[in-house]
C-alpha cells in the first residue's frame, strides 16, 4: 500500500508518536508510508519513513493547502490518513484539488473542542468528516461523544491504543528505578507521584501541585516528577513556587524515552480535563505501576477502579488527595501495578493494535 499520514506537526504528543509508531510498522511489512506535516517540528521523531514538512505559517493558509496537493500528486497513495479534524481538512480539500482517488481516512484521538476556533469550524469539520471513506476512534466514549456531534461517515471503527510491552514491562522498572531515583535526588523512602505528559491547559498540571500541598500539610513526605514539556511548563512552575513546593518537585522536561523516568514513579497521576485514550496511562500501567486518573473520555474503560488504580471526577481535588493516600501503602501498590500490566497484556497489546490498523486500511482498498 501507498499511504500518506498527515498530522499537524511533528511534535512529542500522544497522537503524533502514535502516528509514527504505526507508519513504521506499516513500513517494515513493506508498505511505502510518507509523513506530511502541515506545520514544522521536530525532525528527530522521524525514523525509516520520508517526510514532508510544509513549514505553513498559518494552519489554514492556501499555501500549505497548495503544497499538499502538490504532495499528493508527486506521491500518488492509494490511502491517506488523517490525524484529527485540521488535517482531514485539508486532506480533503486537497484530494479534491488533486483529482486523487485516494481513500481518505481520519483517526480521531480527541474528545472535545479545544478553542474557539474549532467551535466555529465544527461545521465544516462535520462536512468534512462526512466525505471521508471511514473514521477511526480510540474508544468507545470518544467514539459516542463524536457521533452525538453529528460525525456520521460512511464508516466506522473503534481501535483501542497499545502498547509496546517490549520496551514498556515490569522489568524496565527493575532495571531502571533505583539509579533514576538515585540521579534525580529522590530516596527509596520519598513517595513519588508521577505525571508523563505534555504540558497544555488540558493536562491541568496545577491540579497534581494543589494535592501535594494538602498531601504534605497532611505530613504526608510526597514528592512530584513531571516529565514532559510544552506551553504551560513556565506557569506550572511558577504555580509550583508560589505554593512552597519546588524543591519537591522536579521538571524533568522533553525526554525522547519517558522509560526510564516513569520507572521512578510509585503511583501515576493525570489530571487531565478531557482525554480520548491517553497511551501514557496504558504505559504506566504495563509497567505495573497503579494509576490514578481523572474520569474522563476513554479512561474508564482502561482503568479497573479498586483493582488497577482509581478514577477521580474532573477538577475534584479531594478525590485526587483521597486516592494517592489509598495508594501509599506499598504492598498495594504492588498488588495494583501486577493486576494493571495483566489487564494491558490482555487487551492493549501493540501487536494487535497495528494488525487491527493494518487488516482495516487494506480492508478499504
């Protein structure tokens, strides 16, 4: 097959490593798969597949919707695919402009409308989705949330996200945990709550900072490891400083492998506002660590609550606080984290994700 993946930019967020990890799969069992990114980003998340990077000022500008179409017709795919609703935008206008017969594909791994911008375009996305040959989503809430929003494509799926367990299993934490602690200034008694995201409104990072004030008011020895990085990181740390908790608190910014650092969590975190089916919390949770996630999107059907960790409602602090004090005791944590990498083994393994992905797109042609 001759696909054409398009994302917005090449950046370290859950659906653009997502995408990347299934255009290399799809590569190695000799399908030709390029990358066109609409914007600009970070070239070193690329690996065997050629990349085009239209560097657009302007997501919406004529131009990237011109050099697209240009890319359409010099790479001729037979399949192209979308990754959430900007750039099937252009994917379709552009197929269009190239008279390509191309099938047109859209992942979806939102849940929610962002901003401004992409309430008032809502319509047009609708439009556009509703031209597409088939629409993937990443779990059966994203994918009702979706259709109540009047998405209605000729077709369908729902393809849950999985995990590498070669690289993401019990044994990274054996052979990672004590020297990251150990680098990173924490002891083996420090209690360790672990976020691994980017860092955007929507992670609602300050949330974590306001448990671990009352946690540590409490006389509770918590301390916090963030890793990732984005537009949010300075206010974050900012807020982490006006709260008296910075030395308790370490930013470990952008790392290219998050294993070695989420090996160092004892319990992970995400506060999240909205989700789809974040592939952090499946990651943590092969891991064997217990998580503890707000209740949103797709996450109530990847956590067991009571079993593999717990789900807190959105924005409640004091269910957040209440959970981590439920995980403190280590030989639950233990119990937790074996339960949670049984439960990704079972049903979000990466093999079958990308021979799901693989048996659907060539399915359509």
């Amino acid at each position: 097959m001759r696909i054409m993946f398009m994302i917005n930019g090449l950046v370290p967020g859950g659906a653009e490593l997502h995408t990347l990890q299934l255009a290399n799969s799809l590569a190695t069992h000799g399908h030709v798969c390029t990358m066109v990114s609409l914007t600009g980003g970070d070239p070193t998340l690329l690996r065997q597949n050629p990349a085009e990077i239209c560097h657009g000022n302007r997501i919406y500008d004529i131009g990237t919707l011109l050099n697209v179409t240009r890319l359409i017709r010099a790479h001729s795919p037979q399949l192209m695919v979308a990754i959430d609703e900007r750039p099937l935008l252009f994917a379709t206008v552009s197929r269009h402009l190239a008279k390509s017969n191309a099938k047109l594909v859209a992942i979806l791994h939102k849940a929610y409308l962002r901003t401004i911008r992409e309430r008032v375009f809502d319509p047009i996305y609708r439009y556009v989705a509703a031209r597409a040959d088939a629409l993937v989503y990443v779990s059966q809430n994203q994918r009702k949330l979706w259709e109540d929003r009047g998405f209605t494509p000729p077709r369908s799926i729902v393809i849950r996200n999985g995990v590498d367990q070669r690289r993401f299993s019990p044994r990274s934490v054996i052979e990672w945990r004590d020297r990251t602690r150990s680098l990173l200034g924490f002891t083996p008694d420090d209690y360790v709550i672990g976020m691994c995201a980017r860092f955007s409104p929507e992670k609602n990072h300050c949330q974590l900072i306001d448990a671990m004030q009352v946690l540590r008011t409490q006389g509770r020895q918590v301390k916090a490891l963030l890793v990732g990085s984005g537009p949010t990181q300075a206010t974050v740390a900012q807020y982490a400083r006006e709260s008296g908790l910075s030395e308790h608190i370490v930013f470990a910014g952008h790392q290219l492998d998050v294993c070695p650092y989420t090996s160092a969590f004892d319990v992970g975190v995400l506060c999240s506002l909205y989700e789809a089916a974040p592939l952090s919390v499946l990651e943590m949770m092969a891991m064997g660590l217990p998580v503890v996630v707000s209740n949103v999107g797709g996450l109530p059907e990847i956590v067991r609550p009571g079993e593999t960790g717990f789900l807190f409602p959105v924005g409640d602090t004091v269910a957040l606080v209440n959970s981590i004090e439920m995980m403190s005791d280590p030989l639950k944590r233990e119990s937790f984290g074996r339960a949670a990498s049984k439960l990704v083994t079972a049903n979000f393994g990466v093999d079958r994700m990308l021979e799901s992905y693989s048996t659907f797109l060539s399915g359509l042609l």
